[in-house]
C-alpha cells in the first residue's frame, strides 16, 4: 500500500454562529496524503490557520472509527461523502483524485440548526428518544439466556435495527428532512423483543408525536435515507413502524384494549 503526497483543494463551509450568514471558503491543501482520512487533513487545514491567527474549522468528532456517528459531515453533496457504509471520520482522501475539489458542509435541516461552521445541533434525536425509546417497565433481575426465546430471524432483525448509531444522515439525505428511519430503528430494536411489548403501543405514539414536533418531515419513499445510511439500516423499519402506528391509532380511536 502507497501513501501518495496530493493536493486537494477545499470548499468548506463557514458560519460564526447560529445567527450569522455563511459562506463557502477555499482552502488549498499542499501536503495533503492518500491515507489521510478527511478529518486528518482538516486537522491539517487548521493548525495552517491557528498558526496564521485565524479562527480553525468547527466540526464533530468523538471516536473517529465509525461507532459514534458526531462526525456528520455532507462531502460533495453526499451525508459522509462517497464511501459506503461508512461514516466521515472513515473516508480517506484515496478515494479522491490528486487535484480534486471537495465541498464539505453541515447537515442541512429544519431539525438540525447550525450553531457553527460544520457543526449542528442534533439534539432534537435526542429528544425523540426520549419520548420513548426506552424501557421503563421493571422487569427485575437479568433472566436467564434461554429463559424467553425468541426467533432466530426476530433476533436478527432487532439486531439490525439497533445498529443505529443515530448520526442523522438519513434526515440529511431525505428531501423531506424526514427521521423516520432513524425513529424506525430505534422502535424496531425494542419492538421486535419480548420484553419491548409491553409499551409498544405507547412508544410508537409518542416517538412519531415527538418527530412531528420537531419539525421532521414525512416519509415519501424516496429510499435516500437506506442509501446513505452507515450501517445499511433497511427502509423495511420504517414500513414496520407505519404498521404499528396505524394500529396502535385504531385501537385508540375504538377504545380497544392492545392483544397481548
């Protein structure tokens, strides 16, 4: 494996503060290199600029290995840029061509308000979950393994579900700025357990009333959201979660009492 010198050129997108107007502004990297992930060179890029007494770029960042999903950035125009199934910090500038223009620039959202440069507040996710993605019952003591079995491809579709890393990309991808596959994932992996159903009815009621109140749009299949997710999340979740809502309001509206 090479680790080529290129040069790359930076479009990245700058703003003071949550009130003020931002721009694009250009920034050439001389010394960038082919094993460089992305968030590397704009650690690069803003040493350059503390060194010059400027303000250094304002982005996200935690782990830095695909597990947190702070590091949401779009990169030409794509939620964590070109690579699949994988998040910002994970994309190397191998996947770029010597010479090429980047645009980076936060996650554009009703929801997701930019408080500086490339970083937006997310904490209306948090918020979501918050109304109910949780489980509250007391279910005492852990119990044993195979006490509650559960079906092998049950069991995997939670799985699934709950590899979620809550990074927002399918809200930035969507034309609708819709979280419903993020809702979804987070209903699906408590929903499809035993020990989920027991406020099954209530969750997804109040996580969708919660969407709708933060001003998330809604779901009109466009399937952007699967494409870009980094986890390869399925759109299947969210048709699962329309499904339970729709239940979960007729048997509200007919004051019948929820099949245990």
């Amino acid at each position: 494996m090479t680790d080529q010198a290129m040069k790359v050129i930076l479009h990245v997108w700058r703003q003071k503060d949550a009130h003020s107007k931002g721009r694009f502004e250009r920034y050439v990297a001389e010394e960038a290199r082919e094993e460089m992930s992305l968030l590397e060179l704009l650690d690069v890029v803003n040493e350059g600029l503390v060194a010059e007494g400027q303000p250094p770029i304002a982005f996200d960042h935690d782990c830095r290995e695909g597990i947190c999903g702070a590091c949401s950035l779009v990169v030409n125009g794509r939620p964590h840029g070109p690579q699949e199934r994988a998040t910002t910090c994970q994309l190397y500038l191998r996947r770029f061509r010597d010479g090429e223009e980047i645009w980076i620039e936060p996650f554009r959202a009703r929801a997701f308000p930019v408080l500086r440069d490339l970083v937006v507040d997310r904490s209306s996710l948090d918020r979501v979950i918050r109304a109910g993605g949780a489980i509250s019952v007391s279910a005492g003591s852990a119990p044993e393994a195979n006490a509650i079995p559960v079906p092998k491809a049950r069991a995997e579709q939670a799985m699934d579900a709950a590899a979620c890393i809550g990074c927002g990309a399918c809200v930035a991808a969507c034309p609708n700025a819709s979280a419903m596959l993020f809702a979804a994932s987070k209903l699906g992996h408590l929903g499809l357990l035993p020990q989920g159903q027991p406020e099954a009815e209530d969750r997804v009621r109040t996580m969708v009333a919660q969407m709708d109140a933060e001003g998330f749009g809604g779901c009109t299949n466009h399937l952007e959201c699967e494409a870009v997710c980094p986890k390869g999340i399925s759109a299947e979740h969210i048709a699962k979660m329309n499904r339970d809502f729709a239940i979960c309001m007729l048997l509200a509206r007919n004051k019948v009492p929820r099949p245990t």
